[in-house]
C-alpha cells in the first residue's frame, strides 16, 4: 500500500514561527510513515492537484485570501482529503475568507491577557483523539473563538475573567473534530510557537487529530 501524502503549506505571521513549526510538523507526520510536503506559501493551493494528498496541514496566519485557492482547498477536503492544523496556522489563516471559515468550524477573534497560565479540560474522553489523556495546565495564549455549533467538542477551557470580566465562565472549545463533505477536519487551538509542540498532552492531541483526520481507505467512507 503507498503511503499516505501530506501537504503542509506555512507562512504569514512569523510571531508563530510557521518554518520551525512546519518543521516540527513535517517530523512528527514522517514518524507515522507519511511522504511530506512542506511549502512556503499559499500559491500550492491554485497549483498542485489537492486531491492528490490525503492530509493538508494549514499553517499560515493571516496570509491574504485567494479565492482560487481555497476554493480549490474547499474543494479537495469535501471530496475526502483531511485537512488538520492548529492555533493562529488554521484558526486564524484567512480572516476575509467566510468558505475557509466555514470548513473548519472556527475562526480566531481573541486571546485576553495574552501568554497565561489556565486549564484544558477533556470532554470527550472516549474518542480516538483524546482517548485516556486527562486534563492538564498550560501556558500560552487562550484562544477565544467564534465556532460552529455543530462540532464535536473533544476539549474545552473556561475564562476565568481575570483579563475580560465580560467573558468570565465562559467554556470555550479547545480541540474539536467536524466533516465536511467527505473530508475529516480537526483543529487544535494549542501550539503558539514550536517550543509548544514538546508539551506532552498537547502534542499527543495533535499527533492523533493529525492522524485522524487523514484520508485512508478506511475513512473515504466511514466517518
């Protein structure tokens, strides 16, 4: 059997650190036998056959919106090809770009008090993806998203208040799975820099979101 190919295309805000991070990325995919494309920029996403791969791994803050592009990403996850990423590197690539937003289910707006410590709670202990990981600390920046509804909540935080009173209690999806058409999505809001991705749980959650949302004889049609 071929193995399973992955595109990763990173770029936009280098407060991210999208090369070191695709790197780490790229490593991690390679470790579970997957042929790896890693490239600058979203130009990848009007040229090559999108189709082809069986993951795509956006990892690009706040890059300009092609509608050429991604419509054709659009394209490429609901005809099966999973599409898993994480933090600002999906949830906040393409901010004018509704269709991108739509598909993956959220979209980046706040992170009050900036870099904090708070708690990550797992509420789906019984999915692939965070199967026996229990909650756990952590110290970065405390994604508030605006989100669909419809997707399937693997794990959550609670603002406590401290920096937005208006916000206080409010539980806020951390990790969440969705499809989209025939696609599997997955995202992650954990990851600010690269020295993020060696936090045990959170690359763990990572690692298997990667894995789950990638296209395999399997998954084409089961979901």
């Amino acid at each position: 059997m071929k193995p399973s190919r992955a595109l990763i295309f990173w770029g936009g805000w280098e407060g991210h650190e999208p090369a070191a991070c695709a790197a780490e990325v790229a490593e991690m995919l390679r470790a579970e036998g997957m042929e790896v494309d890693t490239v600058q920029g979203t130009e990848v996403l009007r040229r090559d056959d999108l189709a082809a791969y069986d993951l795509i791994v956006p990892m690009a803050t706040q890059v300009p919106s092609d509608p050429d592009g991604i419509a054709r990403l659009c394209d490429a996850v609901r005809g099966g090809t999973g599409l898993a990423g994480f933090h600002g590197g999906m949830g906040d690539a393409f901010r004018d770009a509704p269709a991108y937003q739509f598909m993956v289910g959220g979209q980046w707006v706040a992170h009050p008090g900036d870099i904090i410590d708070y708690r990550v709670d797992i509420l789906r202990p019984d999915h692939p993806v965070t199967e026996g990981i229990e909650g756990f600390d952590y110290r970065s920046e405390q994604y508030f998203l605006h989100v669909d509804p419809g997707n399937e909540v693997l794990a959550t935080t609670t603002f406590s208040g401290d920096h937005a009173p208006e916000i206080a209690g409010t539980v806020m999806p951390v990790a969440w799975t969705r499809v989209f058409g025939a696609g599997r999505v997955f995202y992650s809001g954990l990851g600010h820099r690269a020295a993020e991705l060696s936090h045990p749980q959170a690359r763990e959650i990572l690692r298997r979101g990667l894995v789950w949302a990638t296209k395999t004889p399997q998954t084409r049609d089961t979901r």
